[in-house]
C-alpha cells in the first residue's frame, strides 16, 4: 500500500512539473509575441511622428508661398495707383 501511494504522489509531482513547464513555455511564448507586437507599434509610429513633421514642413513652405503671393499681389494691385498718382 505504501508503494502505491509513492507511485501516485510522484505522478502528482511530475504532471504538476509538467503543467508549470508547459505554462511557463506558454507565458514566454506570450512574451514574446506582446513583444513583437510593441516593436511593430513602435515602427508604426515613429512611421507617424516622421510623416507628421514632413507634413508640418510642407505647411510651413505653403504659410511662407501665401506670404509671397500675397506681397506680390499687393505691388501688382499697387503698382496702377502709383502711375495714376504720377500722370
């Protein structure tokens, strides 16, 4: 009777060393992919951050193009005045 008792707790023992084992394979597996998943949110977006400061000088060559337009536009709309003015 002894004996059998023995043979049934190591058996206990072993399906429990095997079931953390399996876990622990588990959980590194689980690791590993929630890592990989932040590395890829990570390229996306740096992806982001790179776009939105190439867009953001794109809006400032355009602030500076209006600027200019707009100086141009004045001396075009000024210039007649002054040949007026002159004659």
């Amino acid at each position: 009777m002894m004996r059998l008792s023995l043979c049934v707790e190591d058996t206990v023992l072993d399906d429990n060393n095997q079931f953390s084992e399996e876990l622990n394979v588990m959980q590194i597996q689980q690791i590993m992919e929630n890592e990989n998943m932040s590395k890829e949110r990570e390229k996306c977006i740096m992806n982001i951050s790179k776009s939105t400061y190439e867009l953001n000088s794109l809006f400032k060559d355009l602030a500076k193009l209006v600027v200019n337009q707009g100086t141009i536009l004045d001396r075009i709309q000024g210039g007649p005045k002054v040949t007026t003015q002159l004659k």
